[in-house]
C-alpha cells in the first residue's frame, strides 16, 4: 500500500502539483520556516500577499530578528492569530543567537510556534530530509482513504493518523512527497466538493468507493457562534492625532495597539468625565461585524473630537499617534479598517 500512494501521490504531483509556489524559489529553510508558521491557519491564497510582503521587509532571518515587533505585526495585520507573528519574531532571534537554523525534529519544536507537523514540514522542504507531515489537507486524505471515523482531533485517531503518515512518508523525494499530499488536499480532496474523478487515489480509495467521502472526516456537533458586542473610541485631538490602548499581553489581540473600547453608553460616559480631556463633539460612524474562529463581534464605533490637556497624567498604556504612525504599528484588522476610513 506505501508504494501504491507514494507511486501515485508523486506522479500527479508532478504533473498537476504547485510547483511555484514563492517559497519554492529556492526552499532554503527560511522562507520555507516564515511560510510555514503562516500557512497553520490560513490558505496559501491567503499567505501569498502577506509572504511576499515579509519577505520583502525582512529578507534574512537576521532582518527579521534585529526588527520591533510592532513593525511585524503591522504587516500581519489580516492576517489573524497574531501569537503566530510574535512566535515567529522570538524565534528569530533564537536562531539568530545559536548561529544557524536547526535542521533536526527536536530542534526544530524547541522553537516557539513550531510542532510537530510544521517540524516534519520544514525537514523534508527546507533540507530535503525525512519529514512527517499531518497538517489538515493531509489528515483529510487520510481519513477518507481509510474511510475512518469519528472526531478527527480525538487522541484515538490523531495517533492512527500520525502512524499512517509515518508509514506512506517515503525516504526518498521527501519534499515532493509533502508538497504532493498539502496539493492533493488543497486542490483535489477538498472539504467541500470534492473531485474525487481526478483523484489519483481514488481506485484505492476506501471512501470512495464506499460512497463515504461526504461524511468524511466526521463533522463535529457545532455549536451556535456566540455573538459580542464593543464600542470603539476614534478619540481625536486638535491634532487629528487619535488614541490608542496597548493591549495586555494575554487575551483577544494580546500585546497590539487597539482603540479604547467600551461596553456601553453608560461605561463612555464615565471614561469620559474620568480623562483630561474636553469634549468638542461626538458623533456615531457605521459600525461593523468582525469574524473571528469561535464567535462573532459587532462594533459600533463612536467618534469623539476634542481638546486635552496633555500636562495631565495619562494611564501608561494610552498613547497618541497620526493615523500615518498608527497605521504602522502592530493594530488588529477591525482596528486598521476604522484608521483608514480616516
């Protein structure tokens, strides 16, 4: 059965596989590390943009060592799962001060950000060695290739899959192999229709040919996305400086520069009458929803112009920035959409 999949899993690669994807060109371990740290999460059409940016920033892992973190959070901005980004730059400057990138499974998951699939990963593109890949494309193929059931992120299926990746995992061509099996997952096994005519798996195929491919991997019991609501504060000055809120370092956004945000009228209010400042006018923009992975948040969005009296003593975390500088720094996608209708 390994040769089988590997025999065809590599020939369509081949043939139909991405073959230039930008850091494919050359797979030396940094691109190839940046790029996967971005791809946990997100889409590779998702990734590119945002790829090419960083790498244009920040083109050696020194670049991106020796840079603030809020530069790189400002260019991952959209992007979401922001620990990500910062996992990222702490690494950077770990690999910086050992003097060279990692190359083996436990140096590479000593790494922040960095497991066990993404090691695997990393090994077979970036050094072309012996790597085991179980990221969400290929735990797909897996299971509807076995026809296995039941909650894919179980303990119980998680350690059949990671043994079968291990076993179809050649020692040869290893980074084709694991190009090979995320493509056949992205473009040809997908979630949601998939084409299973130009499968090169499929006369194999034990949900296909079982007429399962529809319920596999086992849906889990969703639950009602629950739905939150904020006010933004857009507080400007006679300046057209605005206000911004350093976040705290656990939580939602954790370490960005936000918009001071309020629960209600009543909590504005009070802020209000609590700050050195004096009001000018208020006024109500349009407000918003904002999606994120498990709920929802509706923002509404107040606009408050006003005098300050910046002899007075501010709470350490406020700070005034132009909308330029502001939009620089390492803010949140809600966040930077309000800046730029400024």
């Amino acid at each position: 059965m390994p040769a089988y999949l590997q025999k065809h899993v590599l020939a369509w690669f081949d043939q139909h596989g991405r073959h230039d994807l930008p850091w494919q060109m050359p797979r030396d371990p940094y691109p190839v590390w940046l790029s996967e740290i971005m791809l946990q999460q997100t889409q590779v059409i998702t990734v590119i943009p945002y790829f090419n940016h960083l790498m244009a920033r920040f083109p050696t892992v020194q670049h991106l060592a020796a840079a603030p973190i809020d530069e790189l959070l400002s260019l991952w901005a959209g992007l979401g799962y922001y620990t990500r980004a910062k996992n990222l730059h702490r690494a950077a400057r770990l690999i910086v001060a050992q003097g060279d990138f990692p190359n083996t499974l436990t140096t590479l998951m000593a790494l922040p950000g960095i497991g066990r699939s993404t090691a695997g990963a990393i090994l077979a593109q970036a050094f072309n060695q012996y790597g085991v890949i179980l990221d969400g494309n290929v735990r797909r193929v897996l299971i509807r290739f076995h026809a296995l059931h039941g909650d894919p992120y179980s303990m119980a299926l998680q350690t059949q899959l990671w043994e079968l990746a291990t076993h179809y995992t050649p020692i040869k061509r290893s980074a084709d192999y694991a190009q090979a099996m995320m493509d056949l997952g992205a473009l040809i096994c997908t979630r949601s229709k998939p084409q299973c005519s130009l499968c090169p798996l499929s006369k194999q195929c034990l949900g296909f040919s079982r007429a399962e491919i529809a319920l596999l991997p086992t849906k889990r019991i969703s639950k009602k996305t629950p739905i939150k609501n904020t006010v933004m504060l857009v507080v400007r000055n006679t300046q057209q400086q605005v206000l911004l809120v350093r976040r705290p370092l656990s939580g939602l956004w954790n370490g960005l520069w936000c918009l001071p945000e309020m629960n209600d009228q009543a909590q504005l209010d009070r802020w209000l009458t609590e700050q050195p400042l004096t009001l000018k006018q208020q006024q109500t923009l349009p407000s918003f929803r904002h999606t994120f992975s498990h709920f929802r948040l509706d923002i509404a969005i107040s606009l408050i112009d006003c005098t300050v009296n910046f002899e007075a003593r501010w709470l350490t975390d406020y700070q005034w920035f132009s909308v330029d500088a502001a939009l620089q720094l390492g803010i949140p996608a809600p966040v930077k959409k309000i800046l730029l209708q400024l």
